[in-house]
C-alpha cells in the first residue's frame, strides 16, 4: 500500500511539472482582420516556447465592458501570464492591476495602457505611423490643400497616437495644408462611411482623407467611390484586408500604411513564455509600419505581409 501511495505521488509530481504554462491573450477584438493575424503569431509562439493560450476578447473594439469581464475571469482563473491589447487605455487599468497585483505577469501589445510595471510592451510606433502618414499625404496634394482625418474611437490608445502624429505633422511642417474636418468612425465600417459621407458633403473641394485604422479606412473607400471621387481624392489608410488591396489597386487608395500584426502577436507571447522561464525580455518593441503604394503589391516581402500562410489555409 505503501508503495502504491508513493508511486501515485511521484505520478502527480510528474504531471504537475509537465504541465503547460497557460497565458491568457485579450485582443480588443475578435472579428477583425488584424486581430485574425495577430492569432496566428500568438499560435505560432505558443508553439515554438511550449505553452498553451486561452484566446478570448469581444467581438468588437467599442466592448470594454465585456474585455473587462474577460480578464477578469482571466485573473480568477489563475493564468500564468496574460497578455492584452485593450480597447480603452484608462478604462481596463483596474483589472490589469489586479492582475499585476496578484502575481501575474502582463505584456501589453497593439495599443498601450496606462500603466508602467507591464513585461513588455509590443506595438507598432504608432505616433511615428501618423506622421509618416501626414507627409504621404502632404506629398500626395503638394504640400498644399484641405484634408480631413477619419480616426477611429475615443480612448484608443494606438489609432490616438497615430491621429496626433498626423495632425503634429501637419501643424509643424505643412503650414499651407488645413485640416478642416475630423471625424470618428466608432471602428465601426457602417459608421465609417457615414462619417465620411458627411465630411465629402460638407467639403466637396477636400483634397485629400487620411483614415487611421482598418474599420475607417474601408468606410472612406466605400464614401469616395459612390461619389465617383476614386483616384481624384488622394487617401491614405491604415491597416489592409482584401478590400484595401483591390482599392489600392484600383486607384482609390494611394498610400496603404500596414502593420505587422502576425509578429506583435508573437512577440507578446514569447515576452511571457521568457518572463515565465526565469528571464528578463526586453522592456519594449517598437516596430515600424510598412508604407505600401500600388508597384509594392508584386513584391514577394509585400505578398507575404498581405496574405500569410495562415490565411492561405483557410
């Protein structure tokens, strides 16, 4: 009997330490391209450093109720690591908190939060995509004109740091461009299309529409196109899908700015997959958006950025 017991611990023993660490990832959403292959990376890591991921967010950016309940339940249930792009930068503070708090490492990617004791920090430099985007544009109409900015919702971090490096930009170094209207989208492509609907109406001599994220950005597509302005009104877009490639190819957008999505979520498992082995990963990881015009898209790098294996499976 003796035996029996000692074996049976030495069993459990062996399980427990075979066990996989668990790391809780919370986009800001789920239903977006973006968000899609931000997956595929965290998979990709997951499998590479040996851990297992509980991936679950809301189904769109506007939720932060529901991302709040998500962690939340992440927290209680005792994840190893969690990992999280919030919706709201002040909004999810209370219950990452608690999740520092109680001993759970945390790495913030895509959109930044306000805290500072986080592992790691994994994003697109944002601010500098914005202002990358204000100069295409000014080049676009000449260093001179009337341009609108489409932005996407109140309290985002990311797309936020994007619409201010824009509009410095244009403050400091394009005097004769105006800014003469400013929209929210509510990351919402139905909400986009009315914003910009609205913005084309209210300035039908607008030279150019800079559109910060991936809901907005088709929405502007959608507004130029019924009003048969494709290839006239000069617009800059953050983000692609399908619909950004063909309105890239077909005139309508004349500068696509594009993420890495595929290696933020791979970067911001493998930060706690090292935080979790004992090491220090790095404090932070900028990473720079690729500017992407129509001769770009025959380019082999181009091609894997826009349509990635996993895509290809589906």
């Amino acid at each position: 009997m003796k035996r029996r017991v000692f074996l049976a611990g030495l069993g459990a023993a062996g399980c427990k330490r075979e066990r996989k660490r668990l790391i809780g990832v919370v986009p800001k959403a789920t239903s977006h391209l973006f968000f899609m292959s931000v997956h595929a990376g965290v998979q990709a890591a997951a499998r590479e450093y040996g851990v297992e991921v509980n991936w679950n967010g809301p189904q769109e950016e506007t939720d932060h109720a529901r991302q709040i309940q998500i962690v939340d339940a992440m927290v209680a249930r005792r994840v190893d690591a969690l990992a999280i792009s919030a919706t709201d930068q002040t909004a999810l503070v209370a219950s990452v908190r608690r999740a520092i708090d109680s001993g759970i490492p945390v790495t913030v990617f895509d959109s930044g939060l306000a805290i500072e004791d986080y592992v790691t920090f994994v994003a697109t430099d944002n601010y500098q995509a914005g202002k990358t985007g204000a100069r295409k544009l000014a080049e676009l109409i000449g260093g001179r004109g009337k341009v609108a900015l489409l932005m996407h919702k109140p309290g985002g971090k990311s797309t936020g740091d994007r619409e201010k490096g824009f509009d410095d930009v244009m403050a400091e170094e394009f005097p004769q461009i105006q800014i003469v209207a400013r929209q929210f989208g509510m990351a919402d492509r139905a909400k986009s299309r009315a914003a910009a609907e609205n913005i084309l109406t209210a300035h039908p001599d607008l030279d150019g529409v800079f559109a910060s994220a991936e809901a907005n950005s088709i929405g502007a597509v959608q507004a130029i196109q019924s009003r048969g302005l494709a290839g006239k009104l000069k617009l800059v877009t953050f983000d692609f899908s399908d619909a950004h490639v063909d309105a890239l190819k077909n005139g309508t957008i004349h500068v696509m700015l594009v993420q890495d999505p595929f290696r933020i979520g791979y970067e911001a498992v493998k930060s706690l997959a090292v935080k979790l082995a004992g090491q220090t990963p790095g404090k932070r990881l900028d990473l720079p958006a690729r500017v992407i015009v129509k001769d770009d898209l025959a380019r082999p790098d181009v091609q894997a950025l826009l349509f990635p294996e996993w895509r290809k499976k589906q």
